[in-house]
C-alpha cells in the first residue's frame, strides 16, 4: 500500500502537528492516521470544481505578490 504524509500548517490541540499517513483511494474518501498521536480523519479523494485553479489564474496570483 503506497501512503501520502501530509503536514498541518496549524498546530491542533494535541500539541504537535499531525503527520498524516493516508490510505491509497479507494472510494470518494481514504482513512488517514496521524503517525505522531493516531487521530483519524477522512481525506477526500476529489476535488470540487471550484478547487481548481487555472494557469492564468495563478500567475495572475503570483505577479501581484
């Protein structure tokens, strides 16, 4: 099973930031367990049309940083 580890950019509750082991899709969502304190949550395997981003759209973003 090839996992992904995805890190918070906020610190939760428990004091560290969660290191997300997430399960290969299978289904609209995959389980994820952090690996640092076992928390569970579920991670959508799809976007929503409004997720994405154009190429334009982003480097319109990144001129006017």
């Amino acid at each position: 099973m090839a996992d992904a580890t995805i890190e918070t950019t906020k610190a939760p509750e428990a004091g560290h930031f969660h290191r997300w082991r997430i399960e290969e899709p299978n289904g609209p969502t995959s389980r994820g367990v952090c690996k640092v304190c076992g928390a569970e949550k579920q991670f959508k395997n799809w976007l929503a049309e409004g997720d994405f981003i154009t190429n334009e759209e982003h480097r319109a973003m990144a001129s006017a940083a």
